[in-house]
C-alpha cells in the first residue's frame, strides 16, 4: 500500500468523511496520485458508507 493510501486508511478509521473533505485535506498531492492511493482502498473492499455518505473503514 502507498504512503498516501496507508495515510488515507488512518484518516478514514479514525472518522467518517465525505469524499470532498478526504480531497480537500489532501490538495497537496496530485489529482492522479490521489486517485491511485483512492483506487489502492477500494480494490481492497475496505471503504464504508454511513447514512449520510461519509466514507470510514472500521478499524479491525
């Protein structure tokens, strides 16, 4: 897993966002680098969505 996407994971465990707010915190970083660290956690099926949208992954 990339440093951006391991950073993501802990971002998204420790709470719930909307996607806008996971890019907003993250405008450093290239469109298409965000884009891959985003596709790393979704290959791996560990994004939720609460009732509102926000994306989180439950910490194991």
């Amino acid at each position: 897993m990339s440093p951006l996407a391991t950073n993501l994971k802990a971002s998204l465990e420790a709470e719930a966002k909307q996607f806008h707010d996971v890019v907003d915190d993250n405008m450093e970083v290239s469109w298409p680098e965000f884009l891959r660290a985003w596709g790393e956690l979704r290959e791996i099926d560990i994004l939720k969505r609460d009732d509102e949208g926000a994306y989180y992954i439950e910490k194991k």
